[in-house]
C-alpha cells in the first residue's frame, strides 16, 4: 500500500506451519474419522496447519528469507508444537 | 492405518486454501497490522488459509487427485468464499 520504498525487491512469501510429529491434532483427527461416513476411503494421517502468504520488500532473496523467519519465530509459529516451512519467490508484481 | 489395500499407490497431498479476491480477511488483516509495532517493515498483502496434508490411496495420479478434489469441494472447503489449491506426489512411503 502506497509508494513507500524500503529497499528495493519485491518477494512473494508462503510460509506453512504443521502440526510437529507427536503433537495431537484433533481437528485433522477429526477430519480424518468424518471421510468414511461421507464415502472416501484410503485417506490417512491428516494433519491440518495453516497458510501464510504476504510480500515483503528486501534488497535480497537471502533478505527477505531471514526477515520471513524472524517473523515466523517471533509471531506466526509456535516453535514448540509446530514445524513451519518458508518459501520466498521473487514477485512478478514489483 | 493397517493393511487393508484398496487398490494399490499412495499418494502425500497438500491441500492449501486461502480467502478468495475480495473475501475479507480479519486475521490476515491483524497480522498486517500489528507486524510495523513489532519493528517488521514492508510486509504487505497478509492472507491467511489453511494447509492439509494427507496420504490418499489410489490407483494413479489422476484418480488419486479426482478423489482429492471431490474431498474438497464436499468438506474441505466453501468454494463460496475459498479458494484452494491441491497438490499431489507419489508417496515415498508405500
């Protein structure tokens, strides 16, 4: 939003968190019972985390990708039940 | 979990949903917002979906990933407001 310029690049971000293996998740467990009932089978170990996606502006790919897991290890993610992975695209909209 | 064979290879599947174009989004919202008293400048557009993973049993790509895509649309997701993506790969684990 707006014209301000910090640093130059523009990066697409997607960060995923998950459940860590060994921490319970009802709602994937949840899921996970609910399938048969409504007709599909073969479907197991449903985990379910969530989604970040957003830009950011850095001078760098290796910039952003540090600013992005500051942020995830200070404010999105719980390191110590969830497992989180980053990914920083150079945006095609800069 | 256990034996039972269906019809033969696995599949792992991401299903990651976001909120549609135009669809507000409060929590990406406040994230956006709070990020700046944090000391993170320059992150913009924050949306935030849900990511589901799970294994599907299947006899190729293309069956595994019909019966993920009718999952979504009968359970995982309201199209109405949601957006999704699936994503499926053969399992290492079979």
């Amino acid at each position: 939003m707006g014209a301000r310029r910090l640093q130059g690049m523009r990066f697409d971000v997607q960060v995923e968190t998950s459940p860590r293996a060994g921490i319970a998740d009802p709602e994937g467990s949840t899921i996970e019972r609910s399938l048969p009932a409504l007709g599909f089978e073969g479907i197991e170990g449903v985990r379910v985390g969530k989604s970040f996606r957003f830009t950011v502006e850095a001078s760098d790919d290796a910039a952003a990708r540090t600013l992005v897991e500051d942020v995830c290890a200070r404010f999105l993610t719980n390191p110590v039940i969830e497992d989180s992975a980053v990914t920083v695209s150079a945006s095609a909209t800069v």
